[in-house]
C-alpha cells in the first residue's frame, strides 16, 4: 500500500549558467547549521573539482542534504552549461520537485528554458527563486513576467502555473515572499519548500525498486551508484537484481556490501535506506546509470529517458612529435585508452570509439567545453596526447540528405557591437531570428546556427565586443546541411627546423604575424609558432643566428626587440587549430603543429586534396 514519507523532501536546484544555484546550495548549508559556528567555510563549497573552482562553474551535479524543522531535504545541485545538460535530464529523476533560480537581471536565459523544459516534462512543482535581487540593476518584477510567459510557451499545466516566487540574494543569505518585506535570513525558502515540494510517495511493503541517476567513482572502492529508493528499502548485505529498461535481457544477481546516505557534505553509512530515501550504494562493479535495483522476486525496471546524444567529435592520439614523452608522465597507447575508458565511468555523454589504428580513439561529446574539461582533467593528471580540431557529428534523414547539429544562440551586447556579431555569425551561416533592445543600452541577438559555425568563435567574439558580450548556446536539434564554412582566414607560422627559438630568428620572423613562442623554447620542423599575418602557410626559421663578421656594426650592442608572444589558453588553442593540424598536450606545455610535419609529404598532400 502506498504511503506518503512526511519527514524527506528531495529538491532539484536548476538555473541558467552564473545564476548563482552553487551559491544559493552554500547559504541553505549554513543556516541549516551543517558548519560549526567558527567553522571557515570555502565559497561555492559544492563546486569540488578544480576546474569547476577556477572556472566558477557546476560540471558534476552534487548531491548534499540539510536537516529543517525534523524534516531532511535532500538537495542537488545541477550545472547550468548546455554542454552537461545530460547531467540535468537525469538527476530530475530523483526528485519530487525543482527550485528554478533566475537571475534578477539577466532573467530568462536559454538553459533556464532547457532545464524547466526537462522539469515540466517530469510532471515536476516549481518554485522561482529570482535570486540577486541586491544588484542594483535588478528588475524582480519584469522577472516574473519573464518567467511566466516562459511557462506559457512550454505549455505548463494549471498547477504548474500556480508556481510561488522566492525573492533572495544568496551572497547576502536572505530570502522574502513580498519584495516590500526583506527578511534576515533563508527561511522563507525552506519553508516554501516544505509546503510546495510533495513529499516522496512509496509502497514500504513492496519488492526494492531503486532508480540509479548519477555514478561517482572513488579510486578506493570504485563505481559508487547514486539513486533514489522508489519502493520498499534497501539493506546492506541484501541480494538484488540489475535490470535495465532499454536491455531487456539484462539480469544480474549483485550483493549490496555498503550503503550511505547524505548528510551535509559527507556520506554517512547506514544499514537501512527506506523508500523516498536517496542513497549511495558502493560494492557493484559495474554498475551504470538507468540501471534499476530490485528484489529477485519482482524485478521491474523504472522507465529512463534515453542520454542526449553527443554532436561533436575529436580524435585524441598517441604523442608522435619529435618531443614526445619528455614532459608527460602517461604516454602509450595503453594509457590513453584506459583513461578514456575509465572517464565512461562517470560521464554518460561521453563516447569513445576505437579506430582503425591503436594510436587514436574517437571521442564524442556534447560541446567544446565539454571535451576541453576532459582534455584540462588528463593534462593535469600527468597524460601527454595529442587532439585533431573538433568536428561536427552528421546525421543523414530518411532520404540520404546530411543533417548537421543545430544551435539556438543568444548574444547580449552593447548597441555598438551588434552590426559586427550579425556580420561575423552570418558568415558562419547563422540566421538572425529575433532582435530586442534590453536596459543599459544592450541587445539581445537570437541566431539560429549549424554546431560547426561556433566551433573557434567564442575568443574572436570577447575581441570583437571587448570583453563586453555574453554568448549562450543550446542544442536545437538536427537541421538539413547549410554547405561550407572557412573557419580561418590566416595562415600558419611553421617552424623549419628543430632546435630552440633565439631571439635573432624570432625577431626577423614577428614581422610575418604574431607569434606564440619566445626565445628558448624547443621547436621543431613542422610546429605552428605564430599567426600568419595573411592567408597562407609559412615556414619559417626561428634557430637562426646573425652570421658573425669581423666588421662592427654601430648598432650591434643595440638589443632587438620582440614583441611579447601570445600565449593561447586551452581553449584559445583548440579554437585556432585548422583541420590539417594538431594540438600536442602535456602537463607543461600546448603546442600547435601540422599533421604531417615533413614539408615535402605535406605539399603534396595538399596538392592531392586540391586535384
């Protein structure tokens, strides 16, 4: 028989990127008395990962719980890029209801139409938290038009509608009902979720059902399955079966060696996860999200919606270049595949495919960004590799006609920029599909884009808008094929030889375009060592010293001046490179090269592709 559990409440928090979800999680931890009181406590104390600690963003969702007037809320903290949307659509599995925070100026931005979409589609409650509402510029009540309107377009049912509005400021660590009335402190928020949120419903009696939503993997105990108890309990030491809902032929007999729960910011061990609970389970090998736990005597899987299918591909490969293996700590073949491997444990977006070579794999994802964390990751991990320019994935329709992934964009710039945006993404083969002015002199362009047209544009775009543009992006499908795109309309800087980089080669050869080594650095025939000021390739020799002669010059104590290289970012760099180069990648260094380093093989090859 089914009973409602009073006690747990389990919350999705899902936004928009930079909407302030991470920080909002942090405020709920403090006053709920997770920390002592003298406890220092990091900012945005759910962003664990490194990256997501420089980058300011959520990759990974979290999952951490607070306890409020004897009730336990199970909060999960959800990213905001489209590039981890596949992070979303699955944690909204174990929840009952969502918190949609809006930012009190920006409002509603692609991913907040994404992330309620997904919310809507699961039948879930809403509650609106229009948080920053202490910017000066804030415009809370435009908000919630904004939102509603939103709500309308992706066809909210009544109830859904009828959604309540939280006013807050998470930097400030309050939160009110009535702008009119501030309040010191989050309660207002809690109690709301209370209220709103329905609590878990199950059948304690019934056979163990638990839903696997998200996997973590420690190096200790291996793949830790995260899920939410849907019927009866689950014990340690209890016996259950694997099945899927997209493999009906899977059956597996497991054994349950430890359960945990979320308590603050730790797992806690228990011996018992009732219904409504969500759990971790460690000891299953091979575990994977949309796997259903149950009782041997009823295994019935729980529906899951098939992961969001990655639109762009790299080729990561073995270091070949004349400096290989002089930096990086993981270098074979071997190593390269078993990290790529080991990365699937986690990341359900991720493909990885082996080609026809041992030396190279085919890694899928779902954006640049995505693969560009991955790729920071192994870097930092101690890997040397090297990946080819990221290209789009095609479908073909039913009639054999090419389908390409499409974009939805939304630039934010001042008035002055918009000519320039429109000019470069319809190059790129955008359609410009709506235009409105927004406060303080910006404009809000709405394009319509292939994928491929924004791989290399972000850098160019902050040069072009002086650091004064936002650019979003979601995935809109697939569309039919929109023909060429020349990413690059300057050449290459190629380094002639192997040695180091003296300062007499390099300054007769910044006279070409800008260049991204200085003097002492190791090259070698075939490495890209600048920007070419004009369209095509040029070799160049930057080992070259002055030829001594006995003759003194009067300027020759004067020392030559080079202009200080440009030194491309991780992303930087994977934006540059062309189709026929590589980005080599070592724990030190990123440097740029042809696919083909000897000059000779390399014409011709080109002249191949031009008959």
């Amino acid at each position: 028989m089914k009973q409602t559990r009073n006690d747990v409440r389990n919350v999705a928090i899902i936004a928009h990127v930079d909407h302030g979800k991470t920080t909002l999680v942090d405020e709920l931890l403090k006053q709920s008395g997770v920390f002592r009181e003298n406890q220092e406590v990091a900012e945005r104390v759910m962003d664990s990962g490194d990256i997501e600690r420089e980058r300011g963003i959520t990759i990974l969702s979290k999952n951490t719980a607070v306890m409020y007037k004897g009730t336990k809320i199970n909060i999960i903290d959800t990213p905001g890029h489209a590039d981890f949307g596949g992070e979303v659509e699955r944690v909204l599995k174990m929840v009952n209801g969502v918190i949609l925070v809006v930012d009190a100026f920006e409002g509603v931005m692609p991913q907040t139409r994404f992330v309620l979409k997904k919310a809507l589609e699961l039948n879930h409650p809403v509650i609106v938290c229009i948080n920053k509402i202490d910017r000066p510029e804030a415009r809370p009540e435009e908000i919630i038009d904004e939102v509603l309107e939103l709500f309308i377009d992706l066809e909210a049912n009544e109830k859904q509608l009828d959604c309540p509005f939280v006013f807050a400021s998470a930097k400030e660590g309050t939160a009110t009902l009535d702008l009119d009335n501030e309040n010191g402190n989050m309660s207002p928020l809690f109690e709301t979720i209370l209220n709103y949120i329905p609590a878990p419903v199950g059948d304690p009696d019934a056979g163990t059902q638990v839903l696997i939503s998200t996997i973590d993997y420690n190096e200790y105990v291996g793949r830790i399955g995260v899920g939410k108890v849907d019927n009866g309990s689950v014990c340690v030491g209890q016996e259950v079966v694997i099945v899927n809902h997209h493999e009906p032929d899977k059956q597996q007999k497991v054994k349950i060696s430890k359960l945990y729960e979320f308590d603050g910011l730790n797992k806690v061990e228990v011996k018992e996860a009732k219904f409504g609970s969500i759990t971790a389970i460690s000891g299953i090998s091979d575990i994977r999200i949309g796997d259903t736990l149950c009782s041997p005597e009823q295994p019935k899987p729980i529906p899951f919606q098939k992961i969001s299918e990655p639109t762009i591909a790299m080729q990561f490969n073995v270091n070949d270049s004349p400096l290989a293996g002089q930096e990086g700590k993981y270098v074979t073949s071997r190593h390269l595949r078993d990290r790529l491997m080991r990365e699937l444990n986690t990341d359900v977006s991720l493909r990885v495919e082996e080609t026809d070579t041992t030396e190279s794999f085919k890694v899928s994802g779902r954006g640049e960004l995505h693969l560009s964390v991955l790729i920071e990751n192994m870097r930092r991990e101690g890997y040397e590799f090297s990946v080819s320019k990221a290209e789009v994935l095609y479908h073909l329709d039913e009639n054999g006609k090419k389908q390409e992934p499409m974009e939805q964009v939304y630039v934010d710039v001042p008035e002055e920029f918009s000519g320039t945006v429109i000019e470069k993404l319809s190059i790129r083969k955008g359609e410009l599909v709506n235009m409105k002015p927004l406060t303080g002199g910006y404009t809000r362009l709405e394009f319509s884009i292939p994928a491929r047209g924004l791989i290399g544009y972000r850098g160019e775009f902050l040069t072009d808008t002086k650091g004064n543009g936002i650019m979003n992006s979601v995935f809109a499908g697939y569309g039919p094929y929109k023909g060429d795109i020349q990413y690059r309309k300057q050449g290459s800087l190629i380094a002639f030889e192997a040695g180091e980089a003296i300062t007499y080669g390099l300054y007769n050869a910044q006279e070409r375009g800008t260049l991204f080594i200085g003097p002492g650095e190791k090259v070698y025939a075939g490495m890209v060592i600048g920007q070419n000021g004009r369209g095509e390739d040029i070799e160049l020799n930057v080992c070259k010293t002055k030829h001594l002669t006995n003759t003194r010059s009067s300027s020759a104590d004067e020392a030559l001046r080079l202009t200080p290289p440009r030194i491309l970012s991780l992303e930087q760099a994977l934006e540059f490179i062309d189709t026929d180069e590589l980005l080599e990648i070592t724990p030190d260094s990123l440097r740029i090269r042809k696919k083909i380093l000897d000059p000779t093989l390399r014409k011709r090859s080109a002249m191949k592709k031009q008959a």
